[in-house]
C-alpha cells in the first residue's frame, strides 16, 4: 500500500509539473504573441502623401482641442465662436464646462482654447479643410480611457471636468500627440508656404504641452484624489499607455523618470520636456497617432474621442483597409 501509494504521489508530482510547464510555456506565447500584435506588426515607417493631405490631417487633432478647450474654460464649443469652422461637422458629444477653480489654469485653458481656433483658421486658409468629425470628449469616454491607463475600473470613476487637477490629467492626453504629429509631418513637406505654416503650429502646441506638463510637475507628488496614485505616477501610466497604442516604440513619458539614465544627458530625474536621448522631440506617424485617439491599437478601427473615424485623406485611407 505504501508503494501505491508513493507512486501515486510521484504520479502527481509529475503531472503538476507537467502542467506547470505547459502553462508557462503557453504564458510564454502568449506573451510573444501579444507583443508582435501591439508593436512588430504595425507599420512605423513613412507613408506617401501630399503637402495637402499631410497639413490637413492635423485638423482631426486642432478640432479634438479646440472642442476640449473651449468647453472646459468656458462650457461652449467652436460652433459658438464661429459655426462656418466646423464645416457642418457634427457636435462633439459629451463637452461641459470643468470646474477650474485654479484661476491661473482656468486662464491657461482659455487661452489654449483660443489659440486653437486661430490654428483651425490658419489651417483651412493655408490648405483647405474639411467638416470637424464626430469628436467624442464626455466624462464617460475619459473615464472608460483612464481604466484603460490604470488597467482597472476606478472607483468612482475618473472625472476630467471636476476640477482644475483633473482636467490637466485629461488634458495631458491630448496635445502632446498633436506635437508628434506635426513633429513627423515636418521634414516631409516640400512646399515653403505649408512647411512654414507646421513650423509655427509646431511651435505653439510645444507651448502647449510644456506648459501643461510644468503645471502637473508642480503637484506631481501630490495623490490624485480619491485614488492611490500621484501625479507623476499617473503621467508615466498615461504615457505608457500612448507607447502601447502606438505600438512604435517608446516616444513618450511621465513628467518623473525612474532613473537618471532615461534622464536629460542621464543626469535628471525630472522629465518637464519630454524627449529623446538627444533631447529632441519624438516624432509620429499619422497611424500612430490614429491608433492612439481611437483607443483601438489599430488605425483602422474608429473610437475612443473620433467614434466614426477622423477626416480627411489620409485617415479615410486607413478606413477603406478594414
């Protein structure tokens, strides 16, 4: 009997370890498998298009933060400022007004709002435009993207027009990926006047992002109330998250780095700017940053805050591919 039953205990023991092997080399996989999907599988390199195209692309974005800005500062849209911008676009879904009762953020965000009017101006004057897409900014689609950042639901759920802290975590979202973009578009432009024109775009939405990440850097060791995390740690979440979406490779990061070595001339911890080892911007390509604003890790499958697909040639090309 002791026999049987040691070879029963040998048996088992085998068999566990069996199956534990199994399941890390399936684990193993799996995890291969879910890197090709999110990274060596997307297409990073260049894309053919013309100066138009490539200008006129940028207009998805400058509609997102217009709409954005203009709501939370002042909690009314571009069509209330001047309806023959949108084109006949449709209203965004879900803008309000933020309770921004810092009033220097408050006159931040109006500025910003303003100052992404003229660029839809400057835009559609330059090259031409086309009608604002269906822009999706409610409180639920922030709150559905932060559970994504954190990899849980939050309790209660993230509230970006809550207060002054919130809506520079939201915003922290959303021009710096414009910054990619016009990044990219640069150096691919051949006329003067368009290069010209993404020069100066480029210039203001750095201003932009700087002055947004150095308002979060001031409080980025204070905890995102009510939850566990602080500032700066949800800035690298949220940034992390934008890596993931892009699926490119690492082009963006938290406004605190873990060590000196991801650091400006691997001597800081502090991340204001956030750039490469050279200290130059990141770059991004349009299906990169459409993978990141729809939220779906694919250029061709519309969501997130562009529920039908952003506008224009270039994303419209990417929709025909589905």
């Amino acid at each position: 009997m002791k026999l049987a039953m040691a070879r029963s205990i040998s048996h088992f023991k085998n068999t566990a370890s069996l199956f534990l092997l199994a399941l890390n080399l399936s684990l193993t996989i799996h995890q291969v498998l879910g890197a090709t999907d999110n990274s060596t599988l997307k297409y990073c390199g260049p894309i053919t298009a013309t100066d138009t195209d490539r200008v006129q692309f940028a207009l998805n974005l400058e509609f997102l933060e217009t709409e954005f800005f203009l709501y939370g500062a002042l909690g009314k849209g571009l069509d209330s400022i001047n309806p023959a911008y949108s084109q006949g676009g449709p209203p965004p879904i879900g803008g309000q007004k933020a309770l921004l009762e810092d009033p220097v953020v408050a006159r931040i965000i109006e500025e910003f709002a303003y100052e992404e009017v003229g660029h839809i101006r400057a835009i559609t004057s330059t090259v031409g435009g086309f009608p604002r897409p269906l822009l999706n900014i409610s409180r639920g689609l922030f709150a559905r993207s932060f559970n994504d950042v954190v990899g849980y639901p939050l309790i209660p759920p993230f509230e970006p027009y809550a207060n002054s802290l919130n809506f520079l975590l939201a915003a922290y979202i959303i021009p710096y990926v414009g910054l990619n973009g016009y990044v990219s578009t640069l150096p691919s432009l051949n006329s003067t006047i368009s290069r010209s024109l993404v020069a100066k775009l480029l210039a203001i939405e750095s201003g932009q992002d700087a002055v947004i990440r150095t308002l979060l850097y001031e409080r980025a060791n204070e905890r995102v109330v009510p939850y566990k995390f602080t500032v700066a740690e949800l800035t690298n979440l949220i940034s992390a998250r934008r890596n993931s979406l892009g699926g490119c490779g690492n082009k963006d990061e938290g406004i605190i780095l873990p060590n000196k070595t991801l650091g400006a001339e691997n001597q800081t911890t502090s991340n204001v700017l956030s750039a490469d080892a050279n200290s130059l911007a990141y770059a991004r390509t349009p299906a990169e940053i459409l993978r990141i604003v729809y939220g779906s890790f694919n250029e061709s499958v519309p969501g997130g805050f562009f529920p039908k697909g952003a506008n224009g040639v270039i994303a419209k090309s990417y929709l025909t591919r589905i």
